[in-house]
C-alpha cells in the first residue's frame, strides 16, 4: 500500500488523533489552571446544573415535534410520544456506535416501520435528511445572533469572522447542494449509485470475496422514492415553517444547555462564544470515527471558545462538565427505549394523537 493511499483510507482517523493529541498537549500546558478550577468544583453551583434536566426534556420536546410536522407534510400522522421516545433512542445508538450518525439513520427507518407500514424506509430517509438540513439552516440564524453578540462584546476579531463565515458557507453550500441533488431524478440516481458503490467498496477492504453488502436495485427504489416524496414537500415548501421553528428551539436549547454549565461555574461568558463553538463543534460527528465525536469535540469547543475570548483553563472544565452531564441524562432513557423495543414484537399502527 502506498502512502497516498494509505492516507486516502485512514484520513479521518488521522485527523483524529490530531486533534486528540492537540486537546491532550493543550491540558497539560494549562495543567496548574485546570487543577486550580477543579479544585474549586465544590463551589460550582448544583442548583444551575439542574436546569439541564428541563433544558434537556425541551430540546426532545422540540425534536418529537419536529419529527411530527415533517412527516405531516408528508401525509401522515405519527404520535408525539413515540417521536419523543425515538429522539431518546437516535441520541443513544449516535452516541455508541461510531458511524457518524449513519447507524441513527438506518435505525430510523427499521423503528418507523414497525410503528406503522404507511411509513416506508425512502420516507423515512427523507424525513432525516430534511431534518439534518432544517437544523443546520436554523442555525444560520443563531450564527448571525452569536456575531452580534461577539461585536457588541467586542470579541470580533479575525480569525472568529473567518471561522463563522467558513461554517456559514458550509452551511449554505450544504443546503444548497441537497436540494440540487434531490431536485432531479437524474441527479439522486448518479450521487446514490456514487456513494453505494463507495460503500460497497469500504465493506470490501474488511470484508474481501462477500457479496456486495447494498443492493443497487434496493438503491434505485428508493432514489424512486425520495424523489417523489421531495416533490411533495417541495409543492407544500410553506409549510416547512413550523418544522423551522423546532428545529431552531432545538438548537437554541443545547446552547442554553451548555451555557447554564458556564453559569454554574459562575462566569457569565458570551453567549456569542458558545454558539460559534457549537456549531463548529458539531461538525466533528461529521468526521470522527469515535462515539459521539469524543475528543474531537471537545478540543474543537474549546479552541473556538478560545479564539473568541473565553480562556482554555476555563472551557475546557466547563466543556468535560457539560458533556458528561447531558450524556449521563439522554443516554440511560435512550438505552432503555432501546432495548426496549428490541425485546417487543412488531406492533400495529401506534399513529395518531
């Protein structure tokens, strides 16, 4: 194996470790602070920590909604309460198994269909990638209020315009590039047939001499399917503004959620600071081949947060205290709708309500 090639296969890993090793070195220059800030945990107050749980419970709540309204658009109904508790498993099963949020999708059309056959695997499919692409257009929003913030601050500088303008652009381009994509028949067919035979091949390099593991006639009927029901929602695009509105309380409520953290160690930072190291923190899932992007998110949480005037020594205490509480409130329920639902059979039709 050539070393060009070699990159080409394990880049995200390398930019894994990376990134990893970059957090570590920069724990242990800041080693004297941190231990100072941890030594004060006693002081940390237990009261701000708390509103983590109805933060959390909120951002489902807006989560099970959107669900809801999209799939509406889409002619049917589904219940708020099953919605709510598949939001828990998705976070879970996200969370374990290192795919970058590719087993959340799978895992979504398998539960929708055996909450109801009118629920196909395409239509599923669609849901979850107008709900990645609402989400990360709402957040523009919240991108332009986190700048506003910052200059009135006065923490503008330029290397934070050239960050949040860089994920703005990826934002746009993203959103963009999807409807392209998905606006013509042609288009899904070629990007699909692109990605399942660069799927097939990655399974081939572990799994040599097996038949392919996607079939590319299972491919084309969905791609049939995803067309058709874009079009749907692109004759009823009006009434994508609720799903928009949860989908901006959702990302509002994980701001806040890390935010209340900084509130318990009694530092009232910027809140423009927060919201840039979010998103760009987020984009880790997108690359990481670890659980929930563990270490790849914190180091880039923290640098952002650095470069936008709130100091390591106190991020980085802040950022490890908020991602082991909201993974100590989100997983256990998820892990127990889980299996769950695993050790039940098929239900009928759970839609309504």
């Amino acid at each position: 194996m050539t070393k060009t090639s070699y990159l080409r296969q394990h880049w995200k890993m390398i930019i894994n470790i990376i990134t990893i090793a970059a957090l570590v070195i920069l724990v242990v220059v800041l080693r004297g602070e941190i231990a100072g800030t941890f030594d004060n945990l006693g002081k940390v107050d237990s009261w701000a920590l708390l509103l983590l749980i109805p933060i959390e419970i909120w951002n489902y709540d807006a989560q099970a909604r959107l669900y809801k309204s999209l799939f509406k658009i889409l002619g049917n109904s589904v219940s708020y309460k099953s919605m709510y508790k598949i939001a828990l498993e998705l976070n879970f099963i996200n969370s374990v198994f290192p795919s970058a949020g590719i087993s959340g999708v799978s895992y979504f059309g398998v539960r929708l269909r055996s909450e109801t056959d009118q629920i196909t695997g395409g239509k599923a499919s669609l849901v979850q990638m107008l709900k990645l692409m609402i989400v990360l257009v709402s957040f523009e929003v919240l991108l332009i209020l986190g700048l506003l913030f910052l200059a009135i601050g006065g923490h503008v500088n330029n290397l934070t315009i050239l960050v949040s303008s860089s994920v703005s652009t990826l934002l746009v381009i993203g959103t963009f590039a999807f409807i392209y994509i998905l606006g013509s028949k042609t288009r899904i067919n070629t990007t699909f047939a692109f990605v399942t035979k660069m799927l097939n091949s990655l399974i081939h390099l572990f799994r040599p001499g097996r038949a392919d593991a996607i079939k590319m006639d299972r491919v084309r009927n969905l791609v049939d399917e995803l067309h058709n029901n874009y079009r749907l929602i692109h004759a009823n695009y009006k009434s994508l503004k609720n799903p928009f509105i949860f989908a901006t309380l959702a990302n509002l409520s994980e701001v806040l959620a890390i935010y209340v953290v900084y509130i318990a160690f009694g530092h009232w930072v910027n809140l423009g600071a927060v919201i840039l190291a979010y998103a760009v923190a987020n984009f880790a899932g997108f690359i990481s081949v670890l659980p929930g992007g563990i270490g790849v998110y914190e180091a880039l949480m923290t640098a952002v947060l650095a470069i936008s005037g709130i100091p390591a020594s106190l991020s980085i205490p802040v950022v490890i205290m908020y991602r082991v509480l909201n993974t100590l409130i989100q997983v256990p329920p998820g892990y127990y709708f889980y299996h769950r639902r695993l050790s039940q059979p098929k239900e009928g039709s759970n839609a309504g309500a």
